[in-house]
C-alpha cells in the first residue's frame, strides 16, 4: 500500500503541492480517533489513483496549518489540481461520495 508523505514545515506543504499536478493532503491531530480511522481508508482508496500523491500534516506539529487553509476541524482532506484546491472534505467524510467526487476530478484531470 502507498505511503503518506509527513509534511511538517510549510515550505514543505508549499513544495509538495506545487511538484506534483495532484496532490491530496489529509490533516489530522494527534488522539483524534475520527482521523485513525479515516485515514487508511483513504490510503486504501487511492491505490486505483496512482497519479495522485498522499500528504500528511499532523496539525498538532504544524499548528499554523489552521490559518493557512482555513482549517477549523480535523480531519481535513484537501485535493489540490496544479496547485489549485478543487476538493475539500472534512470531520465526517462518505466515503462513497468522496470517492463519486474524486473520480470525476481524476477522469477531468486525465483527459487534459
């Protein structure tokens, strides 16, 4: 199974969206049992998207996250498309639905 990449710097958030054309960041706290749980499904689902790259910011590590997205609960899925957010899901995430609505996203990106 694919890996997230940690991201614990901003300058590293910045780089990892800006180098890959489809990046997903999942943003989590340290205890929060809706993100342990979320988490590996999300991992799971995105191994038929293997052109998108995993991102983790643990927020409790890189508390300045909250005012750079505007993040006011975790957790927070972020799915950015060249450097622009065309996805958000946060707290309570259907993962059938994110899964309807990242599809479309990775068919669109694809056909460019």
């Amino acid at each position: 199974m694919r890996e997230y990449t940690d991201l614990n710097t901003m300058e590293q958030v910045d780089e990892f969206i800006a180098n890959h054309p489809l990046a997903l960041i999942f943003i989590s706290r340290t205890g929060c049992s809706v993100c342990q749980g979320l988490m590996p499904q999300v991992q799971e689902l995105l191994e038929d998207y293997p052109e998108i790259r995993m991102g983790h910011i643990n927020a409790d590590h890189l508390p300045s996250i909250a005012g750079r997205f505007s993040i006011f609960t975790v957790p927070v899925i972020l799915m950015f498309v060249n450097g622009k957010e065309y996805l958000r899901e946060a707290r309570i995430v259907h993962m059938d639905l994110f899964e309807e609505k990242l599809s479309k996203l990775y068919k669109g990106f694809l056909e460019q």
